[in-house]
C-alpha cells in the first residue's frame, strides 16, 4: 500500500487562515485509489520545514508539499527540500520566460524577487504554473517522491489533476477508492454507532478490496462513511451498494441523504418531485431555515415566502397571531407556533408552513423555558403537527440545530 503523507507550509495557517487545501487533495487522491495517512502544517520557519521534510520522508512513499513556493523572504519550501536531498537549485531560463509572461498578460512590472520561483532541484520535473508564478515540482529520490505545489488552490488543482495525477498513474501502483456517506440528523453518535455495529463488526473485505468504516459527528450531522479500495471499479460498486443497503437496513428513516445530499437539498427535491409548495415563518432562528432552503439551486420552484417575525408587533401584523394568546402563554410556546404556521400558510397559500419560535439564548431563558427551548410546527392545509425540544449550546448551534431539525420534521412526512 503506498503511504502518502501531506505537508502544508505557512505560519498563516498556524495563525488565522483555514487550511482548505487539504479536503481539496484528499478528494483528488481518492481518484487513483491514495488516501492521506498524514498531515502536517508547518510555519515559515527553516529548522521545522527541514525537520517535517525528513521525517515526512522517512516515513512515507510519497511526500506531497503545497505553499512556500512565493518569491519572498518566508517562501522556503525549495531551499529546505535541497538541503534535506543535497541537490542543488538549478535555474530554469523557460521557466522565469513563462513567469514573465503572466506579468506581461497582467500588464504588471515584475518584481525582482520572482527570478527565485525559475529555480528549481536538479533533476526535478518541472510543473508550469498556467494560473500564477509559482512552478511545481516532482522530485524522485530513490523510491520516494515529493511534490511541491504552491498554495493557491486555483494554482494547486490544476497541476494536481493534470501533471501530478498522470505522474502517480505511470510510476506507482494504483487503484481506485470509492465511498458513500450516509447522513443522519438529531441522533447520538452512540446511538448509531450501537445500530450499526452488527454491520461494521461483518468482515466485508475481499480479495484484492478493502474496506473501511468510519462514524464522523460534526455540525450537528452523524456521518456513516465506508470506504473501498481495490482494483475494480465495477466490483467496488457493487460492493459498497450491499454495504448501504445493509447500513439502510438498521438506519432505516433515520437517514435522510447520502454523500453531497443536504437537509435542504433532500427536501426540495422531495417538494419538487411532489410538485408542492413551502413557506416560513421564523422568529429565533432569524431567517436561517429561509437561507438554507434557498442556497439549493432551483428552491424558486418550490419555496414560496419567508417572514421573520421577531417581535410581538410583527408576529400580530404579518400573521395575524393573536394578542390574547401571547398575553396568555408567551411567545415562546407550542400556542404562538401554532399561530404563526397558520398565519403563514393563509398570507402564502402554500401546500406547507413550517414556524420556529424559541429561545436562543445566551440570556432571555427561564426556569420554565430555558435558553434552547424551541417550539415548531408544521402545517397544511388538513392538519398541524407540532414539536418541542431543548437544544443545548451557544446562540449559533442552537439556531442551527433548530433549523435543521425543522427540514427533518418535514422531510419525515414524505
């Protein structure tokens, strides 16, 4: 198995930059049937790039580089990489050419410095950069090979799909490494893990195909992720549909998607196939389930009308909730919900309604109705249902959490 290890350079990504490169290459390795075993960020910092170098190459069979190639004084990827091997930088006169020649399409003066970007180790294959100055790198040294690609990620895919990739297929053994992954909302991580269990605890590998389980809790979202890897595609697919199906089987309802699926995407394709209608009326959440069901493209087609109603006045004025009822039972209450779905299904004429009114917190909670008490309800034109829960968390999560389980109360009566 080849064992492929990821080194990202710059102290920015140690300090205030997220590091988005590594979903990025860890998507496009699973194409020739690599998987990262490792990744490590590194400052600008010489003795720990050299250091993360040597170790990286000891370890693994390929070493794959991406940030530090910049002309500046902190862009030391190169010259680390040559001390470690002990192979000199060797400037590139087609190289430095094609650098002048994206300041001349830019119609910028170049600066002195990018004459360092035209060096590179000697004997490496050089990889033009068609998107900026910064050239990439294969490097063979004996049985292991490093990659340097800048960090960019609009400079570092395409070398990565092009150059990179058909490098891996010529010198290395590869295969393919499919997956799926099953989505699952408002459960505990415990929980699905005990279901599925029985169907992890199966040993499914087979000759010449491996296959792995992992359960991922983010977001708010349970991730049930299998992952193939082998030689044949079509025995792979046909593989991993028997695992779903038999993870399907102890998930049941429970899973609302697959792989890219969201909540919302799921929903308005339900909404879509039935050719009916939705609209919202928000107060805690302030507008975030309108938003969500409307970053799907297409939502026009189904999503009618959003309204947040965050005051007393607005919920009375724009869907007619009833003074005496807030009076009564407050705002955040099964009563007001109620109200609001009603209201917005009578203002929008939609096939459904949902409303969410709750306490989002940090302040503003009871001991009665604590901060993350959340009351929904989802209407049409026969009948309501109505839900309750207690969310914890900050302000943020419980905004999203209540969202969330929003689409998953709708999406269940379908």
């Amino acid at each position: 198995m080849v064992r492929v290890e990821l080194l990202c350079f710059g102290t920015e990504l140690l300090v205030n930059k997220v590091n988005s490169n590594l979903l990025i290459i860890a998507d496009r390795l699973e194409t020739v049937g690599f998987s990262l075993s490792r990744v490590t960020t590194v400052g600008d910092e010489k003795k720990e790039i050299e250091h993360s170098f040597r170790e990286a190459i000891k370890r693994s069979d390929i070493v794959l580089t991406c940030g530090g190639l910049g002309p500046t004084f902190d862009d030391l990827t190169r010259e680390c990489l040559s001390k470690v091997l002990k192979r000199p930088l060797q400037y590139k006169r087609e190289i430095f050419e094609q650098i002048q020649e994206q300041f001349k399409t830019a119609r910028a003066k170049m600066p002195a410095e990018n004459k360092r970007q035209a060096y590179i180790l000697k004997d490496a294959i050089p990889i033009l950069n068609k998107c900026g100055t910064a050239p990439g790198q294969i490097i063979s040294a004996g049985k292991k090979c490093i990659v340097l690609l800048p960090g960019p990620a609009r400079e570092l895919l395409p070398m990565l799909d092009g150059a990179v990739l058909d490098y891996f297929k010529k010198n290395f053994s590869v295969g393919y490494r499919l997956k799926v992954i099953l989505h699952i909302f408002g459960k505990p991580e415990s929980e699905i893990d005990e279901k599925i269990e029985p169907v992890v605890r199966k040993n499914w590998n087979l000759k010449d195909l491996k296959v792995i389980f992992e359960i991922l809790a983010h977001k708010h979202i349970i991730d049930v992720c299998v992952f193939t890897q082998g030689r044949t595609k079509e025995l792979m697919d046909a593989h991993l549909f028997k695992i779903k199906l038999a993870l399907k089987k102890v998930l049941g309802d429970d899973v609302y998607g697959e792989n890219e699926e969201t909540l919302e995407s799921v929903v308005g394709f339900l909404l879509n196939r039935r050719g009916e209608t939705l609209s919202v009326a928000e107060s805690c959440t302030g507008g975030l389930l309108a938003n969500k069901i409307t970053d799907v493209p297409g939502s026009s087609n189904y999503f009618k009308e959003g309204v947040v109603v965050y005051s007393n006045e607005s919920k009375i004025r724009l869907l007619d909730v009833k003074k005496k009822t807030l009076d009564r039972f407050g705002a955040v209450s099964k009563e007001i919900s109620e109200e609001m779905a009603r209201g917005i299904l009578k203002r929008s004429k939609s096939d459904w309604a949902i409303s969410i009114t709750g306490i989002a917190g940090p302040t503003g909670g009871t001991a009665a109705k604590p901060v993350g008490t959340v009351f929904f309800t989802l209407a049409n034109k026969k009948q309501l249902f109505s839900a309750h829960r207690y969310f914890t968390g900050n302000r943020n999560e419980i905004k999203e959490k209540s969202a969330l389980f929003a689409l998953d109360l709708l999406r269940r009566q379908f």
